[in-house]
C-alpha cells in the first residue's frame, strides 16, 4: 500500500499536542512494515529550525482559494530513521508565522483560508508528483476538506481511487468559522446543510471530514464509544452515531527509544524490572533533592506532569492536594504550565508547604522523565481524555498511575481491586464517579496498598512494567484498518 499522511504538525518539525507524535511516529512504523508512506504538511517557519535536511524542488502549482489563485511552492525532506518522504507546502503568506494556529493566545483570523489552500494543495501535490496513493490519511479539523475534495471534486483516476481515513485526536477543537467562509471552499453551496458542512449556521470542517471520509477513528476505543454521545461528542454525536459502522478506535502507541527506564539519559539511575526496586529508590531520592521534597525513601510520592487545566483534573487534584496539605506521610511533584488561577494555587501551596510540595510552572522534558521514575504514583485524573500517553509512560516506569475512568484511561489501566489483585492484572488505581471525594478515597486505596501490603504494590508494578503498549502494536491494528477501508472504497467505486 501506499499511505499518504496529511497533517498540521508532525514531530520533528512542528508541534502543538499529541497530534504531532502520532505523525511523526506512526509513518515511520508504516513504512517499517513494508509500505510506501509519505506525509504532507506546511512549510512552517519553525520547520527550517528543526535541523533536519529540507531541500527544494521545481514542484509549485496554483492553488484556488475562493475567487484567487495562490502559488504553492514543495520542499522536500525525510521523516528521520526512516524512508518516509516529507513534503512541505510553502506559502509565506500563510505559514512563515511564529504560531502554527494562533499567537498570544489567540487564533489566526484567516485560519479558515490557510487549511482551505493547504487542504486543495495535498490533492494538487498528488497529482503533480505524482504519487500512487492508496490512502489518505487525514488528521483533525486542519485536513477535514480533504475527504470532501476527494468526492466532491476528485474525479481524475489517480484522486478516485484514494481512500481516506480521517483520525480525531480531540473533538472539541472543530474549526468552526462564519458561514460566509465556505466561498473559501470553493464547494457548491449545496453541500452547506445540516447533514453535511453546516454546524448551527456555521462552517464546521471537523463535521465535513466525517460526514465524506471513507472510514474514522480516535485515539482509544472507549473514546470512540463516548463521543457518540453527550457531553463528549461535543454536538457532533449524531455525525458520529449516523456513521458508528465506520468508525473505530485505536489507542496511540509508545516511543521506548525515548520512554524506557532501563535506556533513559535523563535519569541518575536507569532500571529495568529485573532491578527497579533499586533504581526507583535512587531515581526518587534525586527528584526528592531537586525539588527540594524531605528525603525520605518510605514516604509515597504522588507525580503529576501535564497541562494545568480543568479538563485534565486539577479541579479536583488541587483541593486534594490543599486538604492534604500538612500530612505527613505524602509527598507532591507537579510540573506543568496552563491556566494562571491553577499556576498560583500550586505555587502557594509549594511555598506554605515546603518539603512535602515541590511544584515546577514550566515544561522540562528531563524533568518530566525524572517525576515518571522518581515518583510512586502518577496523577492522571482527566475529566476526558481521548487518548493519554503519561499513563503509559508511567506503566512502563513501574510508577502506578491513578486515573479516572474515561476514554485511553479507561482502555489501557487495569484498577486495583479485589478481582484485579487476585488475578494479578491490576496496573494502577482508578475511579468512575468525577468528584474530589472519589479522586481522594482512591488515593487514600493506593496508599494504604502501599504502606500496608509490599508483596502486592510489587506484583502490580511488576506487571505495569511489563505491558506493551508500542507503535508496533498500533501501528499493526492501523494496518488492518488501511486494507479494510481501501477495500470499501474499491467496493463502492465499482458500484458507481
């Protein structure tokens, strides 16, 4: 097969959140196996700074946008340890920007155009080539026109015979923009109705790409499932259980080359689970001294790496972490950078509370590896959370994570109970109901299972230690979904 990627970001070049590991990770195992694989995304100015090898080539087409016509120019570079060719569509207008979607907080006015020109630039790239595309696979709100374009427009054999599968990495981001936009499109306005590209008077490109993409899917099959209804499918529930035959769910894998104790430069003692006992006990004494915590080896430490916000759970971490303030037998590590009001709060709560508290309002990625091996616990108390990867990190850091019970959470920690520690499949705590009281109780579980029984704290973080959750494995399911929905496609070109 040959996979084509279209994405707005993708590591190493350009990234925001978790989309950009997904596609500068999961090609590379697509080509691994075997296939072509090339991805398309902006010719960014954070992209000529990354210090990978980006060359030009005489490839530059026009692109309708609207009623003008905009020149689109290719450069050309290799996804790294891979075959994976890396086609950068450059319009200075549009991409040579400090932001990739916005700055200072705010979104860029004429996002709407640029990934309308981006979007008519990955088609116009294919044919120009040319490539063989088998499928395209398309990812959020940036690229949801592709779908669209492709059976609206792509009536050329080599565009007829793409599939597309369009990946949601969190639904709540849309791109919604003013109705008047779709003559941006340049789709006849027949298609801007309710079913179709019309979202409560707007244009919604997330809702055009699933309503025309051959197949979707999400990052967790519990997410897949939440989303087809309220509040997590965010208005567009009924979209997605009109089209819950073609849509699925597949958790994003793990990059050990940088997330393994037993390989990890960032710490002061690598380990493996053969030795973590070991390991762990120096790993946390070191985050102990760093951040300025009491040393003390019996005390459990609670680690928390993420962005500061409501949605991942600090709504009821916090007043947790303040009741629990002057107890003894508990220790906090928080790293992270978000909304303002949580900033101070963590803040004063480290300065009243020193020793026991050691808060960092930054993002460190040596300090992030060194709270996943030096902590006992890892909070993961997200209100939604399509996918996760701390949790997995954690897992394989034999740090057991604590979760609410919601979307990749839900799919990939086993929690602790009767049934779960007997049979020895238990790899953290978790907890159903979203409130402070629950979030506390199954803190105070983990605990007491840590002071109280050693032989079972060992078994699980044994056995968390032990999981597989690689790109491989993802990267095999996404396999099967690529034959399957290229299949569907040849099937239905047949029947027209």
């Amino acid at each position: 097969m040959h996979i084509c990627f279209a994405t707005s970001e993708a590591v190493p070049y350009a990234k925001t959140g978790g989309l950009a590991d997904v596609c500068g990770v999961l090609p590379r195992e697509i080509a691994r196996a075997g296939h072509t694989v090339s991805l398309v995304m902006p010719a960014y100015r954070s992209v000529a700074h990354r210090g990978q090898s980006i060359e030009s080539t005489p490839i530059e087409f026009e692109v309708p946008v609207g009623s003008k016509s905009v020149k689109a120019e290719v450069l050309l570079g290799q996804l790294p340890e891979s075959e994976v060719s890396v086609y950068f569509i450059r319009q200075d207008d549009y991409f040579d920007r400090d932001g990739i979607y916005g700055e200072g907080g705010a979104d860029y006015e004429d996002n709407c155009e640029r990934f309308v020109f981006f979007s008519r630039a990955v088609l116009k790239l294919i044919e120009q080539v040319p490539l063989d595309v088998d499928l395209l696979h398309t990812h959020d709100w940036t690229t949801g026109l592709i779908p669209a374009y492709l059976k609206i427009e792509g009536d050329s054999e080599r565009l007829a015979r793409i599939a597309t599968l369009m990946t949601v990495h969190n639904l709540a981001y849309q791109g919604t923009f003013w109705h008047w936009d779709m003559l941006l499109t340049g789709i006849d306005w027949k298609y801007f109705n309710w079913q179709q590209m019309e979202f409560h008077g707007d244009l919604n490109l997330l809702k055009t790409g699933l309503v025309f993409a051959d197949a979707i899917n999400t990052v967790s099959p519990r997410y897949a499932e939440e989303i087809q209804s309220p509040p997590l499918g965010c208005g567009l529930e009924t979209v997605l259980r009109a089209r819950r035959s073609v849509l699925s769910g597949i958790i994003n894998g793990v990059d050990y080359r940088t997330w393994d104790p037993a390989e990890d430069r960032y710490l002061v003692r690598p380990y493996g689970v053969d030795n973590y006992r070991e390991g762990k006990a120096e790993c946390k004494r070191a985050l102990q001294r760093e951040l300025g915590l009491k040393p003390d080896p019996d005390r459990p430490l609670i680690g928390f790496v993420g962005r500061l916000a409501g949605q991942k759970g600090l709504e009821l971490a916090v007043p947790v972490m303040q009741a629990w303030a002057e107890r003894e037998d508990v220790q906090w590590a928080i790293l992270g950078t978000g909304e303002k009001r949580l900033e101070k709060q963590l803040r004063d709560l480290a300065t009243e509370n020193p020793g026991r508290i050691g808060v960092v309002i930054d993002f460190s990625e040596p300090l992030a590896h060194r709270i996943e091996a030096g902590s006992d616990l890892f909070l993961m108390p997200s209100e939604y959370e399509p996918c996760g990867l701390n949790q997995l990190y954690s897992l394989k850091y034999g740090t057991l994570p604590v979760v609410h019970e919601t979307g990749g959470l839900a799919d990939t920690v086993t929690g602790a109970n009767e049934e779960t520690l007997a049979s020895g499949s238990a790899t953290g705590f978790s907890f159903q109901s979203y409130t402070q009281a629950a979030l506390a109780q199954t803190l105070e579980v983990a605990l007491s299972l840590y002071r109280d029984h050693p032989e079972l704290w060992q078994q699980m973080v044994t056995v968390a230690m032990q999981q597989d959750w690689s790109w491989q494995q993802s990267a095999a399911r996404y396999l099967a979904l690529y034959r399957q929905t290229i299949a569907r496609h040849q099937a239905t070109v047949l029947t027209t």
